[in-house]
C-alpha cells in the first residue's frame, strides 16, 4: 500500500518545496508526516519552542501523535483539521490523497491565538504539556507568531487556492486534495434537530469523536443533567447517545480502513476504542461484517 514515503522524486520534492515556500510565505512551521505522524520532509520554519519540545523524547512522542490525531481528525470527511496541540499551539493538518487512497498529512500553524480565550479550536490529544515548567521553553514561546482566528483560517484557505493551482498541469492521479471550509461541519441529511442544546451536543460529539467520551462529558457541556439529555438526545435524533456515538466512530474507521494501512488495532484506538474487540464488535454490529472484510472487499 502506498504512503507519503514512497512517492516518487519529482512528486516528493514538488510537494516538499510547495509546503516550504508556504511554510516561509506564511511564517507558520510545516511539515509532512506519514499516517503515523512520523516526520517524511524536514521540519520547516519551526519555531525555536517547537523544535526545543521536539528535542525531549517525550515532548516528541506527544507531538508526533497530535500529528497524527489532528491528521486522522481531517481524514474523517477529507478535510482539513484545525486545532490546538498539546502544547496549547494551533496547527491546520491537511490530508494528502493520491489516488483516492490516504497517504499522509501537510502539518501547518505552531502559532499562538490572539483571541485565544475565544479559541473555537479543539485540543486535539487529552494530554497537556506543562511547559510552563522550564525556563527555557517560557523564553522560547514569547517568540511564537501570534494570529487571530480569522488569519489562520484565510491561511487555510490561500493554502488550498495554492495547492489547486500549484498541481493544476499534473497527472490529476497524483493531485493533492486540498479542501478547505472554514467553521463548517458536514451536514448529516438523516440528523437534523431544532433544539439548540442537541445541535450543540452533536457538534461536540462529532468534534470529539475519538477521544473517551461519555454521555456525562456531553450532558455537562450543555448544561443538561444526564437523565434529561438522554431522553431529549433519543427524542431528537431518534437513538440513543450512544448508539449515535458508535455510527459516527464506526464512519471514520470505514474511511480509515479503506485509505490508511493502519492496523485494527490503531484505528480502534484513533477513534475512541479501548478495546479492539469491543470496537470489532460494534463494526460487525453496525456493518454486518469484521473489520478484516470489510476492508478487503473496499
């Protein structure tokens, strides 16, 4: 199966050199990872805070899978991803696509929020790093660049008008899918609710599908005791919260599990799964078959 590490020369230097003239045009740091969040290009124009965490072993672990989660995240619908790291930076992930298959993601941002009390951008890992700590990384962040949400989300959107043009005279196999719609969730045709507080919870559930939520988590965002929520959600939606939960997280392994060669395993834990086999229960539940199979016959 191929990945981001096997493109061949004149495709993998065509997009190196694409993500690092933005990456200088724009002063964001960027860089290419595999499905895994492992590093593929060099990093560019990071900033002297990023590259002191990427230095520690377990600050690098840590972003490397916020790479990968913030990647996985925009794999759902196959677009791109804002959020904000562990260590409370904001990053754009953009999944690269050739040949309808998922081979990897564009990393871009490393910028603090000038409105970041306002910051409409989920944490993309449950971990939070207490950088604070060290004097040398307290230095290091003063010189992070600063943008408001409206600079990074037209960021996004210059970078998907440069990559359209940028790939415009190539084999449209090898193109990069670069989609961007900024604030603006899929719409699910079959769920649709009046009650504000149920169209909130299915924005949050939808936004933090793959991380350990339960009905206590939504009921408390808003503002619900959780006998109540349960009833209105089911009332709503027409199943239950978490019937709706197991839907929306058995999607995103569908696309996993048809564009990525991650293991059963890895995409249970993507998606919110602690248990492989609970999660392989609920796909054959769902599906009508294993993992396994569905992924060969797609």
């Amino acid at each position: 199966m191929e990945n981001i590490s096997t493109l061949n020369s004149q495709s993998s230097l065509q997009l190196s050199k694409t993500i690092q003239d933005f990456a200088l045009a724009a002063d964001f740091g960027s860089v290419l990872v595999d499905i895994h969040g492992k590093e593929t290009s060099d990093l560019y124009n990071f900033s002297p805070f990023c590259q002191i965490m990427r230095s520690n072993p377990e600050f690098k672990s840590l972003c490397q899978k916020c790479d990968a989660f913030g990647g996985l995240e925009a794999s759902k619908n196959g677009n791109p991803c804002i959020y904000r790291c562990h260590a409370g930076l904001t990053d754009i992930s953009l999944p690269i696509i050739r040949n309808n298959q998922l081979i990897g993601f564009a990393l871009f941002g490393q910028v603090e929020m000038s409105d970041d009390t306002e910051n409409p951008f989920t944490r993309i890992h449950p971990i939070v790093t207490h950088w604070e700590s060290s004097p040398e990384l307290r230095q290091a962040r003063k010189k992070v660049k600063t943008v408001s949400t409206t600079q990074i989300e037209s960021a996004a959107a210059l970078l998907k008008t440069i990559g359209d043009y940028h790939f415009n005279d190539t084999d449209p196999r090898d193109q990069i899918k670069f989609n961007f719609h900024p604030n603006k969730k899929e719409t699910k045709d079959s769920i649709s609710s009046k009650n504000d507080e149920i169209r909130k919870a299915i924005s949050y559930i939808d936004t933090n599908l793959t991380t350990n939520l339960t009905l206590e988590d939504v009921a408390n965002h808003v503002y619900l005791s959780q006998f109540y929520f349960s009833r209105l959600f089911k009332k709503e939606i027409g199943v239950s919260f978490i019937t709706y939960l197991n839907q929306q997280r058995i999607e995103q392994a569908k696309v996993l599990l048809t564009q990525s060669n991650l293991s059963i395993k890895s995409i249970s834990q993507n998606i919110g799964y602690s248990q492989t086999s609970y999660f392989c229960k609920i796909f054959k539940e769902l599906v009508g078959m294993t993992p396994v199979n569905y992924r060969k016959i797609k």
